[in-house]
C-alpha cells in the first residue's frame, strides 16, 4: 500500500496553503503528537474552511484524486485508507467527539472539524431548536383572517403562498421565507409587519420593535428602498403606516463591530437586541459565524424572519446556512395541523400535508413559487428555472430560443477580441449616464447596466473588464482621466468604513460638482434620494465598478446585465454562479460565453461540507 502524503508534499504541490502547513504543524510542535495522519487530519481541515466548508467530508477527500496525479493514479502517496485515517484521528489527544474542547473534533467518523467551527455549529443547533421549542402566543385570529384578506390577492383560485408566509410568520417566532426573484420576499414581509403592528394595536400593547437588516451595506439600502415602496402602496391608516420601519441598517453596524477589539461585537448573548421583530434580507450570504452571533445575540421571544434564495451563492465565508436551515432535499409540505390552519385563515387548499414524520423546521419553512416579475413568456424566468434544476440541455435551449427577447447569448471570444465583441454593448449601455446633470438622474442610469464576471483576475475578470470598458469610453471621448479620477468614475466601497458611514458594496460615481467649482467629489445617493458628497481622497478602499464579479452582485438587481464567463474550463463556475448572475436582471440577460462553458457550469453544482442539516433535521 502506498503511504499518505506529507502536509509538506501537498503544500509544495499546491493542495494545502501556507496556512494549513503552519496550523498543522504547530498543533504537533505544542502537543508532540507524532502520528502523520493526525497531522493530516489537522491540515485538511483547515483547507476545507478556506474553502467554504465547516468541516472536511473525509470520505470525499480520499475519493478526490491528489494534486498531479488526477490523470495518472499509480505509484506514489495515494490518500490514507479511511478505516486507518480514523482508527488515527481516534486515539489522538487532539481529538474528541465534541464532549469536550479540543482542536479537532470528528463527527461520525466522517466529518473532521477545526474546534472554532464545532462549536459555532452546534451554539446555532442549539439557538434554532431553542426558539422553535419556545411557544409564542397565538394572534387574533380573526383580525389575522381579515387582514391576510385584506392585503393579499383573494381573487387566485391557485394557493397563495405569501399569504402561507404570513401565516407562518404570525404564528411562529422563527419563519425563512425563501423566494427566487420577482417573487415578492420583501412585498409579503410589508404586510407581515402591518399584520403584526395591527395585532399590537387591538390588544392594547405597544407596537413592535423593527429592524431591518441585511448583511451588506448595499444590501440594506435595497430592503430600506423596498420597504418605503411597498408601504406606501398598502394604503395602510396612519397608525399602522406610522409604525413600520423606514431605516435598514448591516448586521454589523446594528451588532456594533467593534473593529478594533479583535472583531468583537457590542450585542451578543448577554447584551441582547432591544428588538421585538428582527427582519434579515439576503440571507444566503451570511456565513456560520454570523448568523451563529445573529442568534445568540437576538432574545429568543423575539420574531426572527429570515428572506433570501437558497438557491443563490452561499456566503464567501464557511457556510451554507440557509440551505442547511431549507434542506431543499426534504419532503416538500407542512405538518397536517399547520395545513389546516393555513386553510382556515387563507381560504385556500394548499398541496397534500407530509404524510409521514414531521420535523421542528417544517411549519417554520415557506418558499414562494410565483414569479411576478418573470411569467411563461420570459426566457429568463424560463432560463433560471432550468439552471436551479440542473437541466443544462433545457437552459441551452431556452437561451438559444429565438422566442425570447429578454435572454440571449453572445459567442465567446478570444482575449485579444474581447473589446470587439463587447464594445457596442458598452457604448450603448454606459454612455447615457455621462450625460446626466442630475446626482440622483445619473446614478439611476448608471445602474439600468452592469457587468458580472465569474473571475476577478484573468482576460475575462472583472478587473481586465473595467480596463476595457475604460479604454472603451476614453476612445469615444466620453471620460477624460485627471490622474486616477475622471468625471463619471463609478466607484464600489470595499471596506466598511463607520465615521463617514460607507459600507461594503456601496456603489458611488465621481462626478463634478458645479456647487464647488466643478470640483471632482464622489457622490453617494441614500435610499430617500438625498446626495452624500465626499472629496475622493477621504474614501476608504474601493474599486472601479462598471464590471463586478457575480459573487459581489448580490443583493443588487439591474435592468440589465451583461455575464462574461471565462472561454474555457473553470472551477469557480457552477449552477449557482449562473443562477444568481442571471436573476440579477429584471430586463434583459446577455450571457457571453460557449455551450460546454454553460453546460460545465450548470452541471456542477457546490456541496459545503457540514453537519447543520444533519443535526437539524435528524428527528421528527
């Protein structure tokens, strides 16, 4: 049998970094553990947080091929046997079962976890099942009735599934409402406020404690912009209208981060939220470390809603949580008890309840079907339905189809013949804005389009494209550089900054400014139209905007988006890259790329490795 690799072989060939050699190595130089397999264990580990994962799936470690010898198996170190790589991990001081604190911790002899992401894991389990088990006091039901009637479209003879959501929402004290675009998340939870502020004011008690919030800055800003829409839409009294919350805010300013105290943060367990309801958008993106402080720090009798799109990228940080929390692999359904409620408070027949066991998460799940913005008639709608579900041949189709107007697809072209093959799109998307004279008019046009790249570096990243798009304009004599600024310079926020109160992924434009002598200021435009004004040299780290890669693209929405994926194999492409990349637009899809690139990207689909979904969904 051949032996297992050293940490140093597979950090000199590129599978582990600098980091998992150092973490490895030191847990052995401080502890004298000399078993290798140990040491591998360790490294191993530390590389599958890096790369998204809570823990290593060590099963799916030793059936990878190792670095080099993907085409080539044979001769050499080859992956420990697993029986062998656990009889190991079982007799080292550096492991437990998670009884006790250690560095390492193996699950099931198959999960190996660094001891920080054990334990975060398991102080989420224990947040969400402790606040499911907490029995919330039931609503007036019949001013709930009146109200789900009142503010919701009675006329459907199909079930309404906002009206399930609001049910849920006023009935439990933890509610994920998961959604695809144009699916009406942030309309529904509106009226889940309203519904809520009404219960508060016939029984006498003060109205509800709001927050909104949202794990990016820009983020925020949509939800705050959605919320003041919808509201004023719902014709709503005074007093209900008076009471919702107009202002969103990061998890990481209303969480107080400290920046300075090691990533502290003010609230936590014992400085809880003053907050009765907490309202979390985008939460696709936030990672086991957040949302695990989002819990803790969120007093248990207070409503906690969740609204993303488990079908979206999951945070760039280790975690899949809100998959986990949906576990898309379940039984699609409630519990017989919740389906009846449903029906007696909606008017509608909702799909068979679940037949066999039911879980602690099953009535606190309501995914809404119904696209209002993408009907049959749409190829996006049609387009992002078959990449969710894996279906490459279909989506290849729909985006090939003459019949739709709204998606197309572009041929890949050759670096050297990027500019040629975009250039007229660039032109023609990004040059109105230019000539706007109006703050608010000009960053309203700059936003209609956007480009989204799968890479950050390379001929097809989101760099080369912003250099290009650059050259592009210049050419025209659209933009006229003065050092590193030019009137027009669309700007992204890369850092949070507290005192001028920018944050990550605030999108802003350099323009000139007649009030002060036509003087080059960035301007920022908040969710009540107001023009916030800063001198470039103040920003905090940012970026050139007019291409951003997908991932960066969350919790934005454009008219229209041109995707640039890479013209040939990629491991950052996959299903749920394409899918968030094109539900990004409400208008129109270009998507430049090949079919094997496409048909790659959508039959790849990204597994976390975890125990979240395990642990809670493991009993009925």
């Amino acid at each position: 049998m051949s032996a297992a690799p050293s940490i140093r072989e597979l950090f000199e060939s590129g599978y582990l970094s600098s980091l998992d050699l150092y973490l490895a190595e030191t847990l052995q130089r401080i502890t004298g553990e000399k078993d290798p397999l140990v040491e591998l264990g360790a490294a191993v580990a530390c590389r599958a947080t890096t790369l998204g994962h809570v823990c290593a799936d060590l099963e799916s470690v030793v059936s990878s091929a190792l670095p080099g010898k993907e085409d080539k198996p044979g001769d050499g170190p080859s992956w420990p046997e697993p029986g062998a790589w656990v009889a190991a991990l079982h007799k080292s001081s550096l492991v437990s079962g998670g009884e006790k604190t250690s560095p390492l911790v193996l699950e099931n002899d198959r999960r190996l976890y660094l001891g920080k992401y054990w334990d975060l894991q398991q102080r989420l389990v224990t947040e969400i099942e402790a606040r499911i088990a907490l029995p919330m006091a039931p609503p007036d039901e019949g001013l709930l009735r009146e109200g789900v009637e009142r503010f919701f479209d009675s006329s459907k003879d199909q079930p309404d599934w906002q009206k399930a959501a609001a049910v849920a929402a006023l009935q439990n004290n933890f509610t994920v409402i998961s959604g695809g675009p144009g699916t009406g998340k942030t309309t529904t939870v509106v009226k889940i406020i309203a519904l809520l502020i009404e219960q508060s004011l016939k029984a006498g008690t003060p109205p509800p404690l709001i927050d909104l919030l949202a794990p990016t800055g820009k983020a925020a800003a949509r939800l705050e912009e959605s919320v003041r829409a919808a509201g004023s839409k719902l014709g709503l009294e005074d007093e209900v209208l008076s009471n919702i919350p107009l202002e969103g805010a990061t998890l990481h300013r209303r969480l107080g981060y400290n920046p300075r105290g090691f990533g502290s943060f003010r609230h936590g367990k014992k400085d809880p939220l003053g907050a009765d309801v907490v309202i979390i958008d985008e939460a696709s993106m936030i990672d086991l470390s957040m949302m695990t402080r989002l819990f803790e720090a969120i007093p248990r009798s207070s409503r906690l809603i969740l609204l993303g799109d488990e079908h979206q990228l999951a945070s760039v940080e280790a975690g899949a949580i809100l998959g986990d929390i949906c576990n898309s692999e379940r039984e699609a359904g409630w519990s017989p008890s919740f389906s009846d409620k449903l029906e007696k408070l909606t008017g509608h027949t909702y799909p068979a309840p679940i037949s066999g066991d039911t879980f602690a998460l099953t009535d606190c799940i309501v995914e809404l079907k119904t696209s209002y913005r993408f009907d049959e008639s749409s190829g996006i709608g049609k387009f992002a339905r078959r990449v969710r579900d894996g279906e490459a041949g279909a989506a290849l189709e729909c985006l090939q189809a003459a019949e739709y107007k709204d998606i197309s697809m572009l041929a890949p072209a050759e670096p050297e013949k990027l500019q040629e093959a975009i250039g007229k799109i660039i032109l023609e998307r990004y040059s109105s804005y230019f000539g706007e004279n109006d703050p608010v008019a000009r960053m309203e046009a700059f936003n209609s389009f956007r480009i989204l790249c799968a890479h950050r570096q390379g001929p097809y990243g989101f760099h080369n494209l912003n250099r290009l798009v650059e050259a592009t304009l210049e050419t025209e004599g659209l933009l006229e550089f003065e050092g590193a600024w030019y009137h027009g310079r669309p700007i992204m926020i890369t850092r949070n900054d507290y005192q001028l109160n920018l944050f990550n992924g605030d999108t802003g434009l350099i323009a000139r400014d007649p009030s002060r002598g036509d003087a080059l200021r960035a301007q920022f435009i908040d969710p009540e139209g107001r023009v916030r004004s800063f001198a470039p040299s103040r920003l905090p780290p940012h970026e050139t905007s007019y291409a951003m890669t997908i991932h960066k693209s969350q919790g934005s929405e454009f008219d229209r988006v041109l995707v640039v994926l890479p013209n040939g194999p990629s491991a950052l492409l996959s299903r749920e890259l394409i899918y968030t990349a094109i539900t990004r637009a409400k208008k129109e899809v270009l998507l430049l790329g090949s079919d094997e690139t496409i048909t790659s990207g959508i039959e790849k689909r990204i597994e976390r490795a975890s125990g979240l979904r395990d642990a809670l969904w493991a009993s009925g």
